[in-house]
C-alpha cells in the first residue's frame, strides 16, 4: 500500500509541471427552445422542447518550443431529453489536435470542413430549431453544411498580405461520415481560398467526392458586416445539377440581443 501511494504522489509530482504549461479551457452551455411545430404532412401541431446542439468541451494550447505550438479540441454533444431512453446523455461532435507557426496551421482528427464552415458563418440559425425543426443546417444549405468528417488531415496557411488563407484537407477511409453520403473509398477532398478585411468576407470551395456518385460540389459565399449591421450570401453548384442559395441578414440591438 505505502509503495502504491509513493508512486502515486511521484505521478503527480511529474505530471504538475506538465499541466501548468498548458493554457487548458473547459466549457459548456445549454441550449434550448421551446417550439410549435405545425406540420402539415402528418396534419398535428403541438409544442415541443428542443435540444438545439447543447455541447460540453475541453481545448487547449501548449507552450511554443521551436517556433511551434500545440493545440487540441475535443468536443461533445449534450443532449439534455436522454432520460427518455433513446439516447446518451454525451455524444461525439469533433475531436482533433495539431501544431501552428509561421508556415501555418496543420491538424488531424474529426472536424467540420472548410466547405461546412463557409456556410455556417452565413446562418444566424445554424445550431437551432428554427429551420429544420433540429439543430444544424437549414433550408437553403446543402447536406455538406452539416456533420462532422473522421480521419482528416487539414492544412490552412497563415495571412497572405493581412486578408488571404488558402486551405486543403483530406478525409482518409472515411467511413462514419453521417450525415453526408460521401464515399469511403474515395478519399474526398477539400480545398479553397478565404478573404477577410475591413468587415468584408469572401470565400470559395470545393469538395471533391461530394458523394458516392464521385460528384463534387463549389461553393461561393459573401458576407459584409458594418456596425451592428450583416449580410450574408452562400451559393453552391453540385456536379449532379443541384443548386443551394441561401440569403441572410441580422441587426445586433445589444450585446445580448441579435
């Protein structure tokens, strides 16, 4: 017993030190609304509480050594209606880990796209029930704007002239991918071009592989934001022929109210 408690007491002693370099954030919130759902297709309305993405997190950075730092984020859904029995109480969102210098910013894990951001940034509604009747992509946003992809690779380079960034990533033997129907075996891809400054936001995408067909997907979106003031744009083009735009906007009246 005395021996397991000096190893313990030497653990901790090792591992102090190590944790104290680590600027380490745990958070949360809850995230809920109370809706009335008329649907016409089943002719019932009634009033539901949802869940719109609760979610419980820890990220962090480790000091530079070499011109480098480390980084991770692993976050969870919360789904605060589990007591029903039809579902766990945590589940998996995104989970990745990678290094940032001059040359840029390389991770890998489990993560949203490029593509998915892109479209995300122009919906005041994402993460609500206000669109679909669920947190997550809504009317106008393509199945791309929602889930998250495993086994990825992404690269985004710093600033080019204070307003650029390029980005690329992979998605390797991609097989819990839900809920886009992408392929697998195909390896998809994602790569685009972003421009930031002076409140005005540009960005354009493609993914290849965009679904078990092989068909890709591009994306432009447009923001502009000046005071308490936004607009936003987001097109996409698949390859199958289908079309998405999505148009919004949104005044700021305090800092607690959008």
């Amino acid at each position: 017993m005395k021996k397991t408690i000096i190893a313990a007491a030497i653990s901790a002693a090792i591992l102090v030190p190590t944790l104290s370099i680590a600027e380490t954030t745990l958070y949360g919130n809850f995230r809920g609304s109370i809706a009335l759902i008329d649907d016409d297709s089943v002719s019932d309305s009634n009033t539901q509480f949802r869940n719109n993405a609760s979610r419980l997190g820890v990220k962090g950075e480790y000091g530079e050594e070499g011109g480098l730092t480390g980084f991770f984020h692993l976050q969870m859904g919360a789904d605060n209606d589990a007591s029903d029995g039809s579902s766990t109480a945590l589940t998996d969102r995104f989970y990745f880990a990678g290094v940032k210098g001059s040359f840029g910013k390389v991770m890998a894990g489990r993560f949203s796209s490029s593509y998915k951001m892109a479209g995300l940034k122009t919906d005041p509604f994402y993460d609500t029930s206000a669109g679909m009747g669920h947190g997550g992509a809504n009317h106008g946003l393509s199945s791309l704007t929602n889930g998250f992809l495993q086994n990825g690779v992404s690269y985004i380079s710093p600033k080019v002239m204070g307003a650029v960034t390029v980005n690329a990533a992979i998605f390797l033997d991609n097989e819990d991918n839900a809920p886009n129907a992408l392929d697998p075996q195909s390896n998809p891809k994602n790569v685009g071009i972003t421009y930031n400054a002076g409140g005005i936001t540009g960005s354009v995408q493609h993914f290849t592989d965009a679904d078990v067909n092989g068909e890709g997907a591009t994306r432009g979106t447009f923001a502009y934001a000046a005071n308490a003031f936004a607009v936003a744009l987001s097109y996409e083009d698949w390859d199958s022929g289908d079309e998405f735009t999505y148009l919004s906007g949104s005044y700021q009246f305090s800092d607690n109210t959008k």
